[in-house]
C-alpha cells in the first residue's frame, strides 16, 4: 500500500512537471509584440510637405481626457506645416507624453514604431523667426540647436519666454483642455541621464514596448486628429 501511495505521488509530480515544462516552453515560442501600425506615408518624410491651411485646430484624445490645439500658421509657416502633415498622417497616435517636467514643459513626438521613428530622425526642418513667446499653453518644436527641428514638440506649462532668444518659435496654443495636460503623469521626471524618466534614444530605438514595460504609468495619446480649418482649399504643396 505504501508503495502504491508513493508511485502515485511520483506520478502526480511528474504530470505537474510535464505541464509547467510545456507552460514554459509555451512562454519561450510566444511572439513578440507585434509594433503598432502606422500609415505607410509616413516611411517617406520627403513627400510630407503639404502646405497648412492659415488656421487649424487638432483634437489630441489621451489617456487623460482630451484638449485641443489651435495653429496658427503666420507665428511659424515652417513648424505649421510640420505639424499638420505629421497630424494627418497620424503620426502622434499612440505615442507617449514622453517628459513631463512640472511648471516647464510637456513633451511628445517620438512615434510608437521605431520603424517610423528611423526615418524622422533627420527630416529636419528650418527653424522659423519666434514671433510668439512661449507662454504657458503655447506649443513649440523642439530643437538640438539651429535647424534641428523634427517632430518632437512641447507644451510649455509655464512661463517659459527665456526660450524665445534660444530660437523656439511656438506654433500653436492650447484653446481647451489645459487643465487636462496639466494632469499627465510627471512621476519619472526629466530623462535619464539627467533624472529617472525614459531614455530618448531607447524610445527611438524600441518603441512604445519599452515604454510599457519601464515606464507603464506615462500618458498616451490615443489620436491627435484635424478637427477643423480656416480656407481649407488653400492646402496646396509648399514649394
């Protein structure tokens, strides 16, 4: 009898040890995560380059509810129009509010898919005269010196207008919903190497995966969409 007692446990054992094998086993040859998807144009920033109507507003719907952009394009022509085909394309979908620094910036434009984000590192534009200062709730590209400008933009939280001299010409002002920016998460602080948040170059390099899995508290924005236009026939290619 005890015999059999023990062959019996044995053999519970060894089922129990076939099964988490094939649990693990499951586990390894499990896919990675699938990128997001994006629009194809966005593989060629060189054919983006369609002229913004005067005026536009967008519509950013995050994980913290939803405000609204109004641009302005005779603040900053170059950055407007930018911005306008990186809207209409969807390039900001599902990317994240990146640096959050209380009472300075909010900051975004790093795409979810490193595949886009490559091809946008050097798509630079020329920077535009600041005719507008950056005050609190005014949109600004930003820069890594003289005609640097990309995609990354921030909303200024702030008095910020010492950054007018350094070149960074806003573009647009939130019109609705700055309480709601003033909401995104901020916990991580600055960028690593400076402080704990979330190393641009990794962002670049992979994507919203690495974001979810180190930094899974940040906000995102579900879609940043064209909501309405001053003389919307007048967006033609900018020469």
């Amino acid at each position: 009898m005890k015999l059999c007692k023990f062959m019996a446990v044995v053999f519970v054992i060894f089922v129990f040890t076939m099964l988490a094998a094939r649990g693990v086993a499951a586990q390894a040859k499990a896919p990675a995560e699938k990128p997001p998807e994006f629009d194809e144009a966005l593989l060629t920033p060189s054919k983006l380059t369609e002229k913004a109507p005067d005026v536009y507003e967008v519509k950013f719907s995050t994980t913290k509810g939803d405000f609204v952009v109004k641009v302005t394009r005779a603040w900053a022509p170059l950055g407007a129009d930018r911005f306008y085909n990186l809207v209409k394309h969807g390039f900001f979908d599902g990317a994240a509010f990146f640096r959050v620094l209380d009472g300075f910036v909010v900051q975004f434009g790093i795409h979810a898919n490193p595949r886009v984000s490559q091809v946008w590192q050097n798509a630079v534009i020329r920077d535009d005269p600041v005719k507008k200062s950056n005050r609190r709730g005014f949109l600004t590209f930003a820069t890594g010196g003289a005609h640097t400008r990309t995609t990354q933009v921030f909303i200024n939280l702030g008095d910020n207008s010492g950054l007018d001299a350094q070149g960074f010409s806003p573009f647009g002002e939130v019109t609705q919903g700055m309480n709601v920016v003033g909401k995104l998460y901020s916990g991580y602080g600055e960028g690593a190497p400076n402080g704990r948040g979330p190393r641009q170059d990794l962002i670049q390099s992979r994507g919203r995966a690495y974001l979810e899995k180190d930094f899974p508290k940040l906000d995102i924005i579900r879609t940043a969409t064209l909501v309405s236009a001053e003389a919307p026939g007048a967006a033609k290619q900018a020469p």
